[in-house]
C-alpha cells in the first residue's frame, strides 16, 4: 500500500513539473515573439529618423493576375455499364440438360440458352393429347345428338366441358414445357454461364446467364450524400478511363433521388454517346463531376495564401515612387479550390502582381526585385 501511495505522489510530481515547464515554455515563446516585434518597430523607427534603411531588397518572382473561367470537380471512381445488362434466371425449377451457348457468344432476343430436363411434361403431354381426342370425340357424338333434340342437356354440357378441361390442360402443360428454355431476354453478349449440365436449378435464385449489351453504353457511379444538393441531371462531367488512356467530356444523364440506407450514396449515370469495342463491363472510369462554374475569376497558387490570426492574405508587388516596387499585404475572401489553385472573392483584381516565389521572407513595404 505504501509503494503504491510512493509511485502515485511520484507520478503527480512528474506531472506538475512536464506541465510547469510546458507553461513556462509558452510564456517565454510568447515574450520573445512580442519583444521580436518590439525591436522590429524600434529598429524602423531608428532608422527612419536617421535617414537610414535596414531594408535588404528581396529578390522575388511575380504573375500578374487575369480574369478566367474556374472550375471545381468532384472526384469519383464509377464503372462501365451497359443500358441493357441482364441476369437471366430459369422460369422453372429443374436439371439444366443442355447449355447452348458459349461465354463471349452473340446472342439474339428469344434464343434458347439452355435446357431444363422436360421429359416428365412431354410424357404427360402425350397422356393428355390421347385422353384430349377421346374427350373430343364423345363432345362430338353428344352435339350431334343434341342438335338433334336426343339426350339431356347435362350430358352435353359434361362432354364440352371435359373437352375444354383437357385443351386446357394441354396448353399449360405445353406452356411449362416452353419455360423448362432458358431463352436471352435480349440480344446482346454471353458475359458469364455460372450453371453446368446436371446442376438443378431455381427461379428467382439461381442465375443461369449474364448477357450485355454494349451497343449502349453508360457510367455509373456512386456519390456521396453530402454531394445530393450540387450533383444534378446535366451537369458536365469529364470522364477518364485509366485502362484505355482515354479522356471524354459530356453530362449526367440521369442523377437518382433516393440515398442508399447502408452507404448513404445515390446513383448517377452518364450516358456515352458513342461506343467503343475496347470498353468492358465493369471497367473503372475516373468521373470528374462538375459542381462548380465561374465564367471569370480571379485564382491564384494554392501555396501563396498565408494565415495569420484567423486571416487569409497573400502578397503583392505594388509600384512606389521613391523606392520602386514593395511588397504590400493583401487580405483576401476564399471561394473554392482545385487542381491546385484557389478562386479568390474578394481582394485581388485582374491586373495585381502576386508574388509567387520569395513570398515566404518577406513583409508588408519590403523592396523588392523582380
């Protein structure tokens, strides 16, 4: 117990003494900026009064400012897609017997793909059609009589009825027969056969084929939900694909309003207007989504804004007529920043000359040297 109150008292007086001198090392920081600044003022004032300069001329570079377009992007990765891309599930439960076609295979609207095990439907079908003419010929024998005023109505009507059960029954089995094809929904490209011969199938859950489309392309992506309020149908897009080295401009064609619950992304698509052999589904494109346009502004390097005490300014070089050019500080109201560059509200004009390199040593009236 007693080791334990030694190792505790220890540890507080470690602390008191880490924390005084990080106290006492802020408050020497402190004076010596302030007394830094004191002898800068003095030494100004000293100077002036005897006529002299303590001004070095700083050597810097300029760039004077001009009004241009600016844009902001936002940076996604989406994929190709095609407008048609389908799944294709059985319509019945089954054996697959037959697959008739290859993977990379053109396929046409109605073709068939492959083949559940029917044996059982057309064994019966065969029942029904000879059960269908014996049905038929009793219905055939009763009309007669009964257009001839012999027999009950009930006899009639009984054989009808039995006839027209088994069409019926026949058309629907031959409608079950119909569905044990697996057949392409649309024409398009055999992009993945996940099933095999012997393999029991199942609708709604197994996928037999994948079959694409691209003679229709687009790009979808997933976007954040910050972004819901500036991405929008039409907006422009530039659109890179890093496999194929190959940029396109166009716009969002399609920007949907509902927010994935589990991501909290929405979908927006853009569709290409012409298509290439060398895109692949699900190959990655770079989208770059524009969600910001200025017809002209004035932006300017990114690392030439300084900040002091909450503000942003840059320096510029301004003519005087005793000394030449000085440097003058300048504050300046951000707008957006990209690639580099920040749009500038508030500050600066077309015309300025910003200091672009040698701004880091220099102060408000430097004289300066291009």
């Amino acid at each position: 117990m007693k080791k334990i109150l030694l190792i505790a008292i220890i540890s507080v007086l470690i602390f008191s003494c880490n924390n005084d001198k990080k106290a006492q090392l802020e408050k020497l920081q402190a004076k010596h900026d302030e007394i830094a600044e004191q002898i800068k003022t003095l030494e100004k004032e000293i100077a002036v009064e005897e006529g002299k300069s303590l001004d070095k001329v700083a050597e810097v570079s300029v760039t004077p400012l001009k009004e241009a377009e600016f844009n902001h992007y936002l940076e996604v990765q989406g994929k190709i897609d095609g407008e048609e891309n389908v799944a294709v599930s059985p319509k019945m439960m089954g054996v697959v017997t037959a697959i008739n076609v290859k993977e990379g295979e053109t396929v046409n609207k109605g073709q068939v793909l492959a083949q559940i095990d029917d044996a059982a439907l057309k064994s019966t079908l065969v029942t029904l059609d000879s059960t269908l003419n014996f049905m038929t010929n009793i219905y055939t024998k009763q009309k007669n009589l009964w257009d001839q005023k012999i027999g009950s109505e009930v006899q009639y009507l009984t054989a009808k009825n039995n006839k027209e059960y088994y069409e019926n029954l026949i058309k629907s089995t031959k409608e079950q027969i119909q569905m044990a094809k697996i057949l392409s929904p649309i024409n398009g490209t055999i992009e993945e056969i996940p099933i095999k011969v012997g393999q029991s199938v199942t609708p709604g859950i197994t996928t037999a084929f994948r079959v694409v489309n691209l003679s229709k392309v687009k790009v979808v992506a997933e976007i954040a939900e910050a972004y819901s309020a500036k991405v929008k149908t039409g907006n422009d897009v530039i659109i890179s694909f890093p496999d194929l080295d190959k940029e396109i401009k166009s716009k969002i064609s399609f920007a949907s309003k509902f927010i994935n619950s589990t991501n909290r992304t929405f979908t927006s698509e853009v569709r290409l207007e012409s298509t290439d052999e060398s895109y692949r589904a699900n190959m990655v494109a770079v989208v770059k989504i524009n969600d910001y346009h200025a017809d002209s502004a004035i932006s300017v390097p990114v690392n030439v804004i300084q900040k002091m005490s909450g503000e942003n300014f840059v320096y510029t070089a301004v003519k005087d007529k005793a000394n030449g050019y000085i440097a003058k500080k300048v504050k300046v109201e951000l707008g957006q920043s990209y690639n580099g560059y920040t749009e500038i509200l508030s500050g600066l004009k077309e015309g300025d000359m910003i200091i672009t390199v040698g701004y880091q040593t220099i102060e408000d009236g430097k004289k300066l040297k291009f």
